[in-house]
C-alpha cells in the first residue's frame, strides 16, 4: 500500500483551477484568523476589549479568529483592529 501526504493531494487537487480558487481563498481566511488572534493575545486585550477598541462587536471577533466563517474579513476591518491594536498594518503579495 503507497501512503500519499495531504501536501500530494492538495497539490493533485489544485490542477482544478475551481479547487485552487477555493482552498487559496480558504487558506487566506485561515491566515488572517490567526493573525487577528496573535494581534489580539499581543495586545493583551480581550476580544470584547478589542472589539470596543475597534468599533465592532464580541462576537465579531470571536468569528474572524475562528476561521470558519466564508467570508473574507474587509481590509477596512483589518485596519480597524489594527489601529485598535497599536499595530501597523502592512500587506504584501507573494
């Protein structure tokens, strides 16, 4: 029996061009989550103490750092926690 990694399959997988979107879309979601959750524990804020900061809601940020949500977070969100973090916000393409 050949055993195959997750990084083989993902790698066959992405031949489809509808899979590829998808799963770049869902890693981008995934990243920003755990980004948004070291920001936070950086800051030493709670998610209800950021979300005040950054003009939203608890549960808001309960959703964004849980990664499960389908939607991408907005940029201006993303610059609101990070203003309300003390962080600078940068972005890059790669």
């Amino acid at each position: 029996m050949k055993f195959v990694t997750l990084t083989e399959v993902i790698n066959e997988e992405c031949k489809d061009k509808e899979f590829a979107k998808l799963f770049q879309r869902k890693c981008l979601i995934n990243d920003i989550a755990t980004l948004i959750v070291q920001l936070r524990k950086k800051s030493r804020l709670t998610q209800k103490e950021l979300a005040k900061k950054a003009g939203t809601t608890q549960p808001v940020i309960a959703r964004l750092e849980c990664g499960n949500d389908r939607r991408v977070p907005s940029l201006e969100l993303i610059a609101k926690l990070a203003i309300a973090s003390n962080a600078t916000l940068r972005i890059s393409v790669e």
